[in-house]
C-alpha cells in the first residue's frame, strides 16, 4: 500500500507514521527526518537544507523531489510505503506522479490552535521517535536511551512561517488529490490512539 500522510505541521504526520509503519509492516519515508539527519551529518544537502528549514520555508523542489525517488527506488519501498511531509507542494505532487502510484492520500484534519500547542512541547529523538513534554518528562527516548531535543524549528516565529507556508503551498495539495479520488479525510483532533484507530478503519 502506498500511503500519503498529508497535513499541517504538528498535526501528528510522524507520530502516526510510527505506528503506521509496524501495522502495515512498510517503510516511513519523513523528509524532514532526512533533511534533519543530512543537517547532523554535516552533508552539502545537509547544510542546503537548512538555511530553509531554519526560516520555516520549505527546501526547493528539485532536491526534495531526488530524495524521495532515491529513496522509493530501495528494496523496502516494494510493498508500499508511507510518505510524511512529502509532496508538500503542486509540483512534488506533480513530480511523484511521474515516479509511483498513489493508494491513500490520509488528511489529517485538525484545529490550528492545536498544532501550536502540540509543536510548541515536542521533544524529538534523532532515531525518529517524538513525545510531548506533557505526556513525558524524562528527557531521554523510550526506545533507543538517547537524549531528546527541542528542534530549531519549533520556535514560535518559525513555526508561524511554517503554518503560513503549509496554508499557501501545500494545502492546494488536499484538492489536487480529491481530484484524483485518492482522499481520506480523519479528524487529527483526538489522542494519538483515537487518530490511529480512525486511519486504521478507513485505510484497509
Ligand atoms: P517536517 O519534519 O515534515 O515537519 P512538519 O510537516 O512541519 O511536521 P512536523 O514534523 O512538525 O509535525 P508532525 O505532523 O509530524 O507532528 P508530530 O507527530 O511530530 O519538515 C520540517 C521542514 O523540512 C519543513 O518545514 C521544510 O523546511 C523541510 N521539508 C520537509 N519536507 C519537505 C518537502 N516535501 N518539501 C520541501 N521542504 C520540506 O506531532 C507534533 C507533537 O504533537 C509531538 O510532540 C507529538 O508528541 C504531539 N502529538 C502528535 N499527535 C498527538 C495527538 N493526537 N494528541 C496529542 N499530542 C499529539
Ligand atoms: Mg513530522
């Protein structure tokens, strides 16, 4: 199955995708999370990226668009896979059409004062795992031990950006999809159990 988890920032894309990932046993390809690993590694898309990512804007097309295809083209990607965060514009959308079929397009709906409040006490772990500071108060990853940190681009003004870029850019995304009979609308709103137990029943 191969799967698009289309929302706004903070709307819970990853966290769902974690979940997503063990149930229906595909990979989850976050291109923020490769954006973020290059930006630790220090690597010349790395160092690209994150004079975007910093201001909230989003990472140009043509190199966005090559990670994923390098990526759809491993192994794993055979028998589905999960998008988070990708495409995030016409034409991403436009470019991945050319690369694969689409089964699902999952829009996570939700209410803007609680993307705010969500990426405002997110803490992130570099294996990919993310927790909200009032769910958990240690600050290391359950899974793997490693330190949590609060990412550069969950600070207030970028986030703003972020939001204004997702209202501009990508939100055009959920009607080129509907065009296409590829939307399943779920309400983002409730815990992450309720959320995953709604994808679940509709995204069979
Ligand atoms: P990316 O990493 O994709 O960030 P994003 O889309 O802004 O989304 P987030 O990761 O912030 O939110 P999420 O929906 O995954 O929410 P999460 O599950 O973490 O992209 C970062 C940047 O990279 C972009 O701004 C851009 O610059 C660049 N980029 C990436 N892809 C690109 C592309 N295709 N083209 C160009 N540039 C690109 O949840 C958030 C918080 O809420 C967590 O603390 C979590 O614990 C909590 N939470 C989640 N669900 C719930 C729930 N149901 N109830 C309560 N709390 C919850
Ligand atoms: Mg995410």
């Amino acid at each position: 199955m191969n799967i698009i988890l289309l929302g706004a920032p903070g709307a819970g894309k990853g966290s769902q995708a974690t979940k997503l990932k063990d149930y229906y046993g595909i990979p989850h390809i976050s291109t923020g999370d490769a954006f973020r690993s290059n930006i630790a590694r220090k690597t010349e898309i790395g160092i690209y990226a994150k004079s975007f990512i910093d201001k909230g804007q989003l990472v140009p097309d043509d190199v966005t668009v090559k990670i994923v295809a390098d990526r759809l083209k491993e192994d794993d990607c055979k028998n589905g896979f999960l998008l988070d965060g990708f495409p995030r514009s016409i034409p991403q959308a436009e470019a991945l059409e050319g690369l694969t079929k689409i089964d699902y397009v999952i829009n996570f709906v939700i209410d803007t004062e609680k993307v705010v409040a969500r990426l405002g006490g997110r803490r992130t772990c570099s294996c990919g795992e993310t927790y909200h500071v009032s769910t958990h108060s240690s600050p290391l990853c359950d899974k793997c031990g490693k330190e949590l940190f609060i990412r550069d681009d969950d600070k207030d003004e970028v986030i703003r950006n972020r939001m204004a870029v997702y209202e501009k850019t990508t939100a055009p995304l959920v009607d080129f999809y509907k065009a296409r009979g590829l939307v399943v609308d779920v309400d983002a709103n409730g815990t992450i159990e309720e959320t995953f137990d709604a994808i679940i029943k509709l995204v069979k």
